[in-house]
C-alpha cells in the first residue's frame, strides 16, 4: 500500500496520516489511500475510531488543480467521502493549516471536526470557476444555515478556527499539535460513548428565496457565473433525497468544469505563481534588504513607501524641502490610517511604523547606509539622471538603485552612475500600497542577484511581480497605450466613450478606460502628449477632445469633471454633456462621417489591439511568456479574472479568427493594425500561446 496515507494504531483510533507535499492536495493517490486505509481500519480489530489528519502545512488544499481539464480518476471524491461518511466506525477531521474545498468536504464527511485555532477553513471552489463539487453545497448548510453557508461558498474566503467554531463547521477548538489534540478529541467521544453524526442526516434549515439570492449573486459577479450557480446547488438540496442532491452539484461541477471561465480561472491561479518562477534566478541569492530609502513623497513616492513600512522594512524618504517633506508624511500617515482602520496592522505596528521605521530626510547623504533605493520623482529623463547620480555618490557599494519610472530607459537612467549592474526598474502601479502589479525591469545590464533583489522585494510586499525588459511603457502600458488608441479611433469613428466604457465593463472590465482615465486624472495623459507632440511623435489621428477637457480644467474624479460628471460623488458618473460635442468637432475638422459601433464589434476590436500588442511584447522578449502578459492586465489593468488574461481570451478565442478580423481591421490603418509576427507564425503553426508558456 502506498505511504501517501499513513497507518497506525493508537489504543482504539486507527490513525490515517496524509503526506502528499507541499499542500496534501487530494490527487487520484491520495483518494485512492485513504480509500484503502479506510479499509483497512474496518477491518482491523479492536478499532473502534478512524482520525484523519494531516503532516506538514495542511489538513488538504483541497482537489489536486492539477487534475482538472484532464479526464478524472477514479476513486471519485464524493464517492471516497461517501464511503468515510458511511463508515460505521467513528471518523474524526484533525485539523490544521487549510481546509479548502475538497478538503473541507472531506471534514464534513467526518462525523466530527476539531481543529488548531491557527486552522482555516473554507470553500474557494469560485475563485476557480467551479462550485463545491463532493458534497460541500450539502452538507454546510446542514451545519450552518443557508445564508451563512452560501457567504461562505461564494466568497470562497478563508474562515478562521474561531468563526468556524461559532459557525458550527468545527465541533472543538483546542491548542497543541493537530495530531495530539486529534487524539485528545477522538478519546473523549469514545469514552462518553458519542455516536457516528453524519452530516447528511442531519435536518434541512429553512430554505430561502433562491431566486431572488440567485439573481442577487449573479449581479455581483460582475459577469463571473460560479457563485451565482452555487445557489442553485444549495436549492438542490430542497428537491429530493441527499442523494438527488448530491447529483445535481455534481452535474453543476462538471457543467462548470467545461466553461472557459474555469480555463481562465485555474491559468490565472498557476499564473500568479508562475511569474516569479524564472529560470535564470534559480539559485540566485538576493541581497540583503532590511533598510530602503525612497525618493520623492509624492502620491507614489509616498504609496511605495507604505508598502514597505507595511513589509516591516526600514524606510528613509527623501524630498526636497522640510515642508514636501511634512506633506510626503501627511501621505504616508494617511495610508496607515487606512491599514489600521482595516485591521491590516495592529495599533503597535501603526506607531513603530511612524516612529523609529520612517524617517524623512532631506540630504542625500543620509542615504549612505540603505540596502536600496527606489526612486518615484517626476518622469523627465535629465531628473532622473540627475538624481541616480547623486545616489551614485553617496550609496554604499552593493546597495540596489531602482527607478519607478513608468515608461523611461532604465539603460540610460544606469549610465549615469558607476554601477549600471546595480540598476533596474520597480515599476509600482498607485496606489502602490495597494495594488497588487510590480513591474520588474531589467535593464541590459542589471546583475542576476539585483533582479533577484526586485522579486524577493516583491515577495516581501505581497506584490505578483512580474519581469519585463525595456521598451516605452515596459509591458503594462505599452498595451495600455495601444488599446487605448484603438479606443480613440473608434471615437473618432463614431462610437462615443461611454458606449465604449458601457461594452468593456458588460465584457468583465472593473471600470472602461474613459471612467479609468478621470480616475487617473486626464492631466497625465495631457501631458504625455504634450511630450510626444514636442517630440514629434503625435499619432496618425491626433484628436483634440481630450486635451480641450483639460484646457477647461475638467482632470477626472479629482475635479467633479473628465469624460463624466461626479456631481453626485465618485460612485455615481453619468456622462459630461461637454464631451461629445468636442468628439464633434474633432470629427468634422478630420472630415469623418461618424458610423455605429455595436457593443460587440467595441469589445472585439480593443481586444484584437490588446492581443496584438501583447503577442510584438512576447515576441520581442519585453515579457518572457505569454502568462507574464495576462498577469499584469489582471493585476494592474483591471482586466477580468474569470478571462484568465488577453492571451488566455485569445487562445479560447481561437488565434486564426482573430488574426483574420486584424488583417481586415489592417485595411483600414495598415500601421496600427500591422499583425504580430508571433500571431502570424503561431496560427501558421497551428499552436496557441499557452503552447509558449509551457516551453519557457
Ligand atoms: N492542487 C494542486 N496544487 C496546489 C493546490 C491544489 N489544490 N494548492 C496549492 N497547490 C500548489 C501551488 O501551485 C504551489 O505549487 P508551486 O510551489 O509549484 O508553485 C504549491 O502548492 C504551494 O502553494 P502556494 O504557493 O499557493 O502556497 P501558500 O502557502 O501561499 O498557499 C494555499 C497555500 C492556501 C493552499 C493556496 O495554494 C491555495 O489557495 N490553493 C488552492 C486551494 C483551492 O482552491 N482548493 C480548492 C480546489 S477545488 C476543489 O477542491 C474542488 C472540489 O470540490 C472537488
């Protein structure tokens, strides 16, 4: 028999102990252990109770992800909880680390759950596209009452020991090693004779509106349709014997598991942890970091030193005056009030980390000690420069010099110091305290152990950090700006941005570019035209109407004004009559006779300008795999989840398709829409782009 599940006898407890590492996932050999061990424990004499538990960091992380997409093996789960559920022995959860999923339906196929009080326990099925799929839809709601059952489910949030405890998921909360307190457990049932409870048998509570929940959580998804479909399985429970309802989660499961929401979910989640996987850093040691310098307490300035204050590093920002000084403090002492408030950070951290943690200076020769520097002032190269100079002079050796900038040459930022080898970007996105997305940049020549420094940073700030080369707008706002284009041009031809923003947040969009661009506020765009104009880089189609909203002082959200009036505060836009007849004018002066654009034909041209961008960005080598393309869209450009990313929505899409609908739009403008030379050969090769993700 495998040692997947381990056997031993202790007085009258068979003792099932489950080593699957990192995360005792519940792969087919797993299921097929404990299936034997069960077994093996019934027909073992003298054992009058069985407790599951399990080594390392979890009791299971539920299904093996893994195995899904793939033909499933048997033993089934629901089956192999089934057969736990049916076991006349006393069966006994010992719980620990994470519970999730699969692994918390195997719990409540127990007829008793004890746990550590550090144990978490929950149901993220949705955040994988799928539902609970082995009994979970029916047997919570047995233990805990439809509504919080269902908050639980569609959440798919971790729920603590405690909450657990009062929510009557676990039956006792106890202190000590899992097995210990197992066994402590399983004793004390035995001695007072307590009988098998099997969930299943326990009465139904009060059933509720589903129609009204179901339309409620479809509403709330955002386009996103799991967690709505685990109101209908709950209901199921209602219409018959536990077993009818057992059936109709199952075919809720699979139905699920065939959508491309659940392709796009389950990319997204081995995505977010592939990116920081690079070949080339595999056993490269980063640096020491414990002590970091920021230059410059503006809005980002002052964004990225919170995230490090929040990291537990030391930070020393430098402004320029002792008064900029005062308000980059104001900044980052707001943010922390958000943290605290939020119960991120306890009221002792809050006052260490505006005491002896932060310190802001003035002279750059109190930099001479930082392990690192990230510089965040104003996006004009001979600034830049100016300033890594400086540092230059006074860092020690070794430290590591990181520049924010969004878009400038990291090389020639790294040429005006001594140590271009110490140089490379950390692209944060504000506010950077709170969003996820860190570009990191390699400049030609970053050392290995530097880059290696940006991502253990990274790691440390909880960001996904993602490894870009250098180009204008690394990979991020490369595509940004060239869908963004697209955006435009379909403007001037007719279609107005609140048709535009109206179709990309129907497509599963957080917000359309237009309501992006007044949150951003309209005067960083202004003034990257500008510099584009001065430089003699304005586009083909150079449309006015946005800089004319500027000139008239309407920035966005920040001003009341943009592309939409917030008279009503920010939750509430609706459209700014001033808009469209600037769009007007612009029409006219550019002799364009506007056409109708239908919702579809929006969403499918900004994609294909998306998609395009993104496959010259993977061609050119600015992002390693396609999968680095679809974390930073869904990170840092609200792109939607359950899509998995462009390139992900381009590979379900179906390429050739795609490629076909760019070289008709390429009629039209043979510049802009000039297809990909990756597009091209993968479609003649037949591949996709996840065929790429596999090979690098
Ligand atoms: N299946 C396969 N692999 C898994 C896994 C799972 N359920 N959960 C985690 N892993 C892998 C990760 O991919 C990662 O692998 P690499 O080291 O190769 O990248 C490794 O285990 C460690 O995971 P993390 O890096 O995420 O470690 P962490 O400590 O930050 O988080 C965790 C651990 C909380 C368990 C987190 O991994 C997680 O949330 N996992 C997913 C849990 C989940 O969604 N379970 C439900 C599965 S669906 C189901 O069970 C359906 C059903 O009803 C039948």
């Amino acid at each position: 028999m495998s040692d997947v599940i381990g056997y031993e006898r202790v007085g009258d407890v068979a003792v099932l102990t489950v080593r699957n590492p990192p995360v005792n996932a519940l792969s087919q050999a797993v299921r097929q252990g404990l299936w034997d061990r069960m077994d093996q424990a019934e027909a073992d004499a003298g054992a009058r109770a069985v407790m599951i538990v399990g080594e390392g960091r979890a009791f299971f992380a539920g299904a093996d992800i893994k195995e899904f997409g793939k033909p499933l093996l048997a033993p089934f789960l629901p089956d192999l909880i089934h057969r736990i559920e049916a076991s006349p022995l006393l069966v006994v959860a010992a719980m620990h680390g994470v519970s999730l999923g699969g692994g918390l339906e195997v719990a409540l196929g127990c007829h008793y759950r004890v746990a550590v009080p550090g144990a978490r326990v929950g149901l993220p099925e949705v955040h994988l596209g799928l539902i609970p799929g082995a009994g979970g839809t029916q047997r919570l709601p047995r233990l805990t009452g439809v509504e919080p059952a269902l908050e639980v489910m569609t959440s798919g949030r971790h729920v603590g020991a405690q909450e657990a405890l009062r929510l009557s998921i676990l039956d006792a909360v106890e202190d000590g090693d899992p097995r210990t307190v197992g066994l402590a457990f399983v004793d004390g049932l035995l001695s007072r004779g307590a009988a098998r409870r099997p969930v299943s048998a326990l009465p139904l509570p009060e059933a509720i509106d589903w129609d009204a929940a179901f339309a409620a959580t479809l509403a709330k998804g955002r386009g996103q349709i799991s967690p709505a479909w685990c109101v209908r399985a709950v209901e199921a429970a209602y219409g018959g014997s536990f077993a009818d309802g057992m059936q109709a989660e199952r075919k809720i499961f699979m139905d699920l598991m065939e959508t491309d929401q659940r392709q796009g979910m389950i990319h997204a989640f081995f995505s977010e942890r592939a990116v920081s996987h690079l070949p080339e850093l595999k056993g490269v040691a980063p640096r020491d970091v414990a002590h970091i310098a920021v230059i410059g307490g503006g809005t980002m300035g002052a964004g990225i030193a919170t995230a490090a204050l929040l990291s537990g590093l030391r930070v020393h920002l430098l402004e320029m005056s002792a008064e900029a000084g005062a308000a980059a403090r104001g900044r980052i002492e707001a943010n922390l009030a958000g943290a605290l408030k939020r119960g991120k950070i306890s009221a002792d951290d809050h006052a260490a980390m505006l005491g002896d943690a932060l310190e802001i200076v003035t002279d750059y020769a109190a930099l001479a000690q930082v392990d690192l520097v990230i510089e965040a002032v104003f996006e004009d190269m001979a600034v830049k420069k100016e300033v890594f100079a400086r540092l230059d002079a006074v860092c020690k050796p070794g430290c590591v010099l990181a520049s924010n900038t969004s878009y400038l040459d990291i090389d020639e930022i790294a040429q005006a110091t001594s140590r271009p080898g110490d140089v490379l970007g950390l692209h944060f996105f504000s506010p950077a305290h709170v969003m996820k997305l860190l570009e990191v940049v390699v400049g030609a020549q970053s050392a290995d152990d530097v880059v290696a420094t940006g991502f253990a940073l990274g790691q440390r700030m909880k960001k996904i950090s993602v490894r870009a080369g250098v180009c204008d707008g690394f990979i991020g706002n490369r595509i940004l700006a060239t869908y963004r284009t697209c955006a435009d041009h379909m403007i001037l031809d007719g279609a107005s941005p609140f048709e535009i923003d109206a179709a990309l947040e129907a497509f599963g969009f957080a917000m359309g570019p237009f309501a992006v661009a007044d949150l951003a506020g309209l005067d960083i765009g202004w003034a990257v035209r500008k510099r584009k104009r001065a430089e003699g880089q304005a586009p083909s189609r150079d449309a006015t109407y946005a800089d004319r909203l500027c000139e008239h002082g309407h920035f966005g959200q920040k001003t009341g004004r943009g592309y939409y009036d917030y008279a009503g505060g920010a939750r509430t836009r609706v459209p700014n009559p001033d808009v469209m007849p600037l769009i007007e004018a612009d029409r006219a002066r550019m002799g364009i006779t506007p056409r109708d654009f239908a919702p579809e034909e929006i969403v499918r041209r900004y994609m294909a300008a998306m998609v395009n961008e993104a496959a010259k960005v993977v061609g050119e080598g600015i992002a390693r795999r396609p999968l680095d393309v679809d974390m930073v869209l869904l990170f840092g450009y609200g792109f939607p989840r359950y899509r998995g990313g462009p390139l992900k929505w381009a590979d379900m899409e179906g390429l050739p398709g795609l490629l076909d609908d760019i070289r008709r739009y390429a009629a039209e403008d043979v510049d802009f829409w000039a297809p990909a030379p990756l597009l091209e050969q993968l479609v003649a090769e037949g591949r996709c782009f996840d065929d790429l993700n596999k090979e690098r």
